[in-house]
C-alpha cells in the first residue's frame, strides 16, 4: 500500500501535539525538572556527514514541517553547515520518552530561500539576534567572557533593528524515509518505515523487526 508525504505528514503532527500535551503536563507537575522554563518536544537529533564521511551529531530544534519538509535555522560557517554544502543527506531523530516513542527522519537538507530566513529572523528574540550575529559557531574561542563582551559590545554598538547575517539561515529536509517506532515491552517494538526513492514518488510501508 502507498501513502502519500501529507498522510504521513498528520500522523506525524498527530504524534508530536500528544507529546507536547505530555510535556506540558510534567512541566506543570514538576517545574522544577525544566530549569529554563521551557518545554522542547520539537528538539531533535540531527546527523550530518562530512567530505571524508565523518558524521556529527547534535541536538537542534524544529521550527517547521509542512508540506515541502522539516526546517532548522543556523549558522551556514557552523560543522553542520560545512557539512551540508558537500553532502545534503542528513537524518533527524525525535524521541519522546513520555509516550516511549521516536520518529526517524532521512531526506535531503537545502537552504530555505533567503527571505524565509530573513522572515524567522525577524521573529526571534534580540538577544538571540546579537548571539546569532556575533557568534562564530563552532570555532575555537578565547573564552566565554570573550563572547560575552562581544555580544555586549555589538548590543551598544547595534541599538536598532538587526539585520539578518549572510552567513545565517535556514535548512530545510525534504523527507524521503520516516519511521514510526513505537517502544513496547520485552522490546518487541512497532516499527513501521515509510520510504521513497524521490520527494515526487509515493512512500511505500514497510513493518520493522524490533
């Protein structure tokens, strides 16, 4: 049986609006447990591979999935920017552990148009604009005061509207495999893949061994 990406695409909304119901519900339980106040159900693994086949990972938040994809903002000069101008296969990986759960995502990731991203910029906090603009990502540094004076620097320097940097912006996967795992006990897990071999094709089912 075939399905198309917006079938699969409310299955997967379906499953993170119950894991952000979830979150909400221990974050009013236990505050304490969540030091930032925040609650981060989109927070996902995403897996990059550089020139040499080397793969990095790390932890970076959804701002969007829709039709065309699963979107990221960044730094372009950061590891993971580095990586995706050779090679675009990337993977991501939710896990919610309140509902024992993780979806798997592989696709290619390009750069969002440059308005999008000058669009989301203009959403974020100008604290987080001074960080994104001053920040060499990923580089070696002196030390931490040494990005604290430069954040306060260009706050005093920058009083107005900051402008999107260049080196700044969007990714956004076009999925081309997703799975749905759902943990069990004695670890017989459901998996159930979705694949296709190009964002024009219908995703074929397949069921995983656990």
């Amino acid at each position: 049986m075939n399905f198309t990406w917006p079938e699969l695409l409310d299955k997967f909304n379906s499953w993170m609006d119950e894991a952000k119901n979830a979150y909400e519900n221990c974050y009013k339980k236990c505050p304490e447990f969540f030091s930032s106040g925040e609650i981060l159900p989109h927070a996902f693994n995403l897996s990059t591979v550089s020139t040499d086949n080397r793969p990095s990972s790390r932890v970076v938040l959804m701002k969007d999935i829709n039709l065309e994809g699963l979107s990221f903002y960044t730094n372009y000069d950061s590891l993971k920017g580095l990586d995706l101008i050779e090679n675009t296969q990337s993977s991501a990986v939710f896990f919610w552990p309140t509902h024992s759960r993780q979806i798997r995502i592989r696709g290619n990731a390009n750069r969002v148009t440059r308005q999008e991203s000058e669009n989301y910029w203009g959403t974020r906090h100008k604290i987080s604009q001074i960080s994104g603009s001053i920040s060499p990502q990923g580089k070696e540094i002196k030390s931490y005061q040494w990005i604290e004076e430069a954040s306060e620097k260009f706050k005093i320097e920058n009083p107005g509207p900051i402008s999107c940097p260049k080196n700044w912006g969007g990714y956004r996967v076009s999925v081309l495999e997703i799975e749905f795992w759902q943990g069990h006990f004695h670890r017989l897990h459901n998996r159930e893949l979705y694949s296709r071999p190009s964002i024009a094709s219908l995703f074929r089912k397949s069921i995983l061994a656990p």
